[in-house]
C-alpha cells in the first residue's frame, strides 16, 4: 500500500532498485545529489543534473518538464555515499513562472521498477521558493528509507547549493541553469494559449490545453499524478508490463493493447464516433481518426496526434528501460560468476555465463514482443488519421490540398514537419505547434550536429534552409483567412531571390524583401513600433485607440543571412521581437548559421534559446516533453517538381485581392 507522506515522514524501501517521479504544473528539473555518511556534499561530481545526468546508480532527465522520472539503483551508488537527495528546481530565464507559489504543487513518488508506488509526497506551502529539496533517500542500520523533506530556497539552486556546502555554489547553479535552456531550445512543448480580446493579439482557439494539459486533468480528477511513467520489465519473466497509454488489464503477455486512448480526454468529452464503439468483442479496438475528444474535429484530430505522440514516447521508453535492466541484471549475474574463483574456468561457469545470457535474451524478446505489438497499433492507428487531417495538418502530397479553400477561421495548430524514432523510423509523428505561434522558429543552416547535413556544401544547407522557411511560410498563409496574417522577408544580401519566388511572384507579400542594411532597420523599426502600440493598448484596456492604419494581422517576420545587415541596434529590436513579439501576433523565422553571428559572443544565446530550432535536412534534435528522447525532425517536404505550393500561394493571393475563397 502506498505511503502518502507528509514533511518530515519517512518509509522504508523494499527495493532498492527505484524510479522517482515528479509532476508539477510548470516545466521543472531535477537533480540529486549524494552526500557522505556526515551529510556532507564532497563537491560538484557528487551531483547528477541535466548537464551531467549521470554517477554511478543515478541517471536523472537532461530536460526541465511538467513530468519527469528517473531511476536510483542504491546497491551501485558509491560506496561512501549514505544519503541521495532528490532536488527540484524551476528553470530560469524561458519565461515560465519564477516561483514555486505560482503554480500547481509539485508531486513526487517513489516506486518499484514494476511501477508500483512506494511512497508520495504532495510539495504543499511553497511559495517564494524556486529550489526544493523534495525527497531524501537514506541508509539507517543497513535499511535504506525515504524522507519527505520539502525545504525551499527562495534564492534558487544557487543558494540550495550552498546551504549544502558546495563550494562556488553560484557559479555551479548558473551552469545547470544554462544546460536546461540549451536542452529547451529544442524540446517539443505544448504550447501555453495567448491573451484574446486585443486585435492582433493571439488568443485561445478551442480547448484551453493541448493533449497533454488534458491527460493531466483526468488525472488530477481521478486523484492520481499525471505522469504515469513506462514500466520495464520486472526481474521475473512471466510478468510482462503493460502498455504505456493501455487502461488496466489489457496488458499482458497475451492481451492486446487498447488504443482507444483513454487518457485523451477534455474538460467535456462529447461520444466518441460510432465506429470506435462496433468493435467486435474480443478484438483489438479498430483504430478511428478523431478518436480523442474535443469540441470539434479539428481538436480531436489535435488531442489524437499529440497522443499518438505521447504513447509513442512512453512505450519505447518502456522498451529502452526494459532491455537496459536486463543488460544490467545479466551484467551483474556475470560479474557474480567471475567474482568466484570456483566458477571462473570449467563447465559450472560456462554453465552459469550461458544461463545469464539465456535470461538476458528471454527478457530482450519480451520487451521486444511487447514493443512491437504496440507499435503495430500506433501504425495502424497512423494509416487511418494521417489521410483525414485537415491542410494545417496534413502533408505537402496529402490530396486536400488538391480541394484547398482559403479557411474562414483560424485552425488550432499547424504541421511543421514529421518526428520519429529509431524504433520504427517508419513511423512518422506530425509535428504539431498550436497557432498562433508562441515561439519564434530558427531554420539552422548550420552544420552542427547532422549527418546528412555534412554532406551537403554550404550553398546547398543554406536553399534547403530557405526553400524549408518558404513552404513554412506558405503554410501559414493558407491556414489563415484573408488578410489575418502577412509574411515580411529581411533578405540583405539578396540570396535567397530563388527560394523566395513563390512568394514573391504570387503577390502574398504586401512589400519585396527588405535589402541591405537600411532595409533591415526600416523592418525592424517598423514592427518594433507595432509591438509596442499593441502591448500599451493591452496593458491600459484600450484596444480601440489603437492606430486606424495599423495593421493587426499576424505578422510572420523572414529573416536571412542573419547577422548580415545588422548592426547593434538592429540586433537588439531583433531579440526585443523574439521576446515580446509572440504576444502580440509578431513572429520570428530565422534562417541563420548560428556560427555565422559568433562574434557577439553570449550576448546572443537568449535570442537563439527563444526560438523552436528546426532544421532542413534530417536531424535528431527534438526531445519531447514527456521522457525526454531525441526525435530525429523530418522538415516538411514538398514533392519534387509539384506545384501545391504555387497553387496554395495563388489562392492565397486571390481571396487578399477580392475577398473569395
């Protein structure tokens, strides 16, 4: 039975082979660190963090997220360490909340490795804190229990640091801080909703939370923590998890997976499409596109993605942590064989070694089995919504663009390419950002990182990077009304001339790229002025003394061979864009070599951590904001020699001269 601790209260621990999940109600990180038999913290190589997730028996998440997890092996911690605190912090400087008190209380729960809960603790009274010790896990008499500790920092990790005695504590907490913003710029979030009611400022469009937002409902509405993390493998065979995303008892060695998503749920769910409830019984569910709930079929396709997503996520994180613990289990049955003299040579220990390995395979296929059956749901499941989502959705080959029609509203979220993993690279996840855009997008063209982007010369990375930025463009022009969003291009050196013709030629830009350095400046004091009217009508209520002349379409803001053309002072209204723009309906699209700008040093990390970084070519940047994976990102691809994007454009550019659709 679980233990349901309040500050102060320990347990003890039956395992000691543990994972330690934590939900809050914004993005937080996790660290832990060991201290010695006197409760001392020797130094910085005693502290696992996302920048070093890693010591002996500890491996925490290099993300800051909303739901995090990560396994404590006590029996393989080093052997002067006594005491594992559990530390959780929130991250600084990404614009989420600066204070524990802000938002919803955090949970963290201790478990055994086949997911049964140990002991919970509800972080409650916290307010001015931004760093918490949460839990301590710690060995008595030769037991090992845990302690709910809850004590807060107001001064952030800095200070929690040095009340723990770790020398140039300040400096240590600015580089954690510093690798979760680096690990944030590429993380897929789901995206927080904007402030309606002001022209030209974004607003809630359907559901107030994406698919993720309303899986943590449910469950807070159930009493139980959200982030129900995947289950490995338990040490006896016979016992295979269940399905990540599964309701129970539909695990099983020989049940089958029920893909009817459940946990996809809305504040008001209405009846789900009648073809998901004619399923024969004794059969798997027939997977349906708009299976999840929502107020329409637009939300339910949205809420069906992002779970498509999650499950995919959770059940190769199941897999990964399976076959890690039985290389683990197979390596310690080994080193138990080798640390026998007796057993070393003859048959009893070639006997024992094939034994381990024979275990190690058994439970490898297991997980493999339980894998594969999920993913051949999460195909089928893939084959069935991919033709029925709408053009914000779909995929440049998809038919309805042959059908396109300029939209009379504005859709919940856009595509902005496909996510996989190497599990089945087949199976390809769209990528869906929630509209209007709460971060700017950085198409790198780069090298850092890809190998395909190796092998292309520079000139190729960077028209693979504009002709990306274009059908990204495109996009969102068609899944706009009329006249309710325009696209700008900052183009200096006049390079991208040929990427940029579709645009250009189809007449959707209200004026040509903006050239050389005054060009630049005239752009950005223009819509630098744009921000700051809109954020003074916002702040003083007074939407309707805004200039009768100001545009306040959704502005989306192409910028090329960033640094060229800039100065100091244009580089600064370009991060003061990236920053405050998105609020009120400014958006960036770099297409930039961040190499390329170098020279201004760190001044411009915050500019380069603002934006969402997608790449031209293949690339496996992304982690989600679930477990943590690195995605490879497919851009999106338009067919070799088509014309949809033309066409899009040309219908985009009718319905702005004569009001058609």
């Amino acid at each position: 039975m679980t233990a349901e601790l309040v500050r102060g209260q320990n347990h003890p621990l039956p395992h000691t082979r543990l994972e330690i999940r934590v939900t809050a109600g914004a993005p937080v990180m996790a660290c832990a660190a060991l201290a010695d038999a006197q409760g001392a913290l020797p130094g910085p190589e005693w502290i696992a963090h996302p920048g070093s997730p890693r010591l002996p028996g500890i491996e925490v998440s290099r993300q800051a997220a909303a739901s995090l997890r990560f396994h404590v092996d006590l029996e393989a911690l080093s052997e002067r360490a006594r005491l594992v605190h559990v530390l959780l912090a929130l991250p600084e400087g990404v614009g989420g909340p600066d204070r524990f008190g802000a938002t919803a209380a955090p949970f963290a729960a201790v478990t055994a490795l086949d997911g049964t809960e140990i002991a919970s603790f509800t972080l409650t009274g916290l307010d001015t804190e931004s760093a918490v010790v949460a839990l301590e896990l710690y060995r008595r008499q030769g037991a090992w229990k845990v302690r709910a500790v809850g004590q807060g920092y107001a001064g952030g990790l800095a200070e929690l640091f040095a009340d723990q005695g770790l020398p140039q504590a300040a400096s240590f907490a600015a580089g954690v801080q510093e690798a979760v913003a680096r690990h944030l710029t590429g993380a897929v979030q789901a995206p927080l909703t904007g402030v309606p009611g002001v022209p030209g400022v974004p607003g809630a469009t359907g559901a107030q939370d994406g698919a993720r937002g309303a899986r943590g409902d449910a469950a807070r509405a159930e009493g139980r923590p959200h982030a129900a993390a995947p289950q490995p493998l338990p040490a006896e065979p016979a016992a295979v998890p269940t399905a990540p995303g599964a309701p129970a008892g539909t695990g099983g060695a020989a049940g089958a997976v029920n893909y009817t998503h459940p946990g996809r749920v809305t504040a008001a769910p209405p009846t789900p499409p009648p073809a998901a409830q004619a399923t024969p019984p004794g059969q798997p569910p027939r997977p349906v596109a708009g299976d999840a709930t929502g107020w329409s079929m637009d939300e339910r396709l949205y809420n069906q993605v992002w779970g498509m997503f999650e499950d995919l996520a959770r059940t190769v994180a199941a897999y990964r942590s399976a076959t890690d613990f039985a290389e683990s289990r197979m390596d310690q049955e080994l080193d138990r064989v080798l640390s026998d003299p007796r057993q070393r040579i003859g048959g009893a220990g070639d006997a024992a070694r094939a034994e381990a390995r024979a275990r190690h395979d058994d439970l490898a296929a297991q997980a493999r089995e339980v894998l594969d059956r999920d993913l051949t749901q999460l195909v089928a499941e893939a084959e069935v919504v991919e033709p029925a989502l709408p053009p914000a959705y779909a995929r440049w080959d998809s038919p309805v663009w042959h059908a396109y029609r300029v939209p009379m509203e504005i859709p919940m979220a856009l595509r902005l390419g496909d996510v996989h993993l190497p599990e089945r690279p087949e199976l390809r996840i769209p990528m869906l950002v929630r509209l209007p855009l709460e971060r700017g997008l950085w198409i790198d063209s780069g090298r850092a990182g890809s190998d395909a982007a190796l092998m292309m010369d520079d000139t190729q990375l960077r028209g693979a990077a504009m002709d990306t930025a274009v059908a990204l463009a495109a996009r969102l022009l068609a899944v706009h009304p009329p006249g309710e969003f325009t696209v700008q291009v900052i183009d200096p050196a006049g390079s991208a001339a040929v990427p940029l013709a579709p645009l250009i030629t189809s007449g959707v830009l209200d004026r040509p790229p903006a050239p050389g350095a005054g060009g630049v400046a005239a752009v950005l004091a223009r819509l630098t002025q744009r921000v700051d009217l809109v954020q003074m009508a916002v702040r003083g209520g007074a939407a309707e003394s805004l200039p009768p002349d100001l545009d306040t379409a959704e502005q989306l803001l192409i910028v090329n061979d960033f640094p060229h053309g800039f100065d100091d002072r244009a580089v600064t209204q370009l991060r003061y864009l990236a920053d405050e723009g998105p609020a009120v309906g400014v958006h960036l699209l770099m297409v930039a070599d961040r190499e390329d700008a170098s020279a201004y040093g760190p001044v411009l990390d915050p500019l380069w951590r603002s934006l969402l970084r997608i790449t031209p070519v293949p690339d496996d940047h992304l982690a989600d904001p679930w477990v943590g994976h690195s995605w490879t990102y497919e851009p999106p691809a338009v067919p070799p020699g088509g014309q949809v994007v033309r066409r899009v454009l040309d219908r985009v550019a009718h319905a702005r001269r004569t009001g058609e659709r």
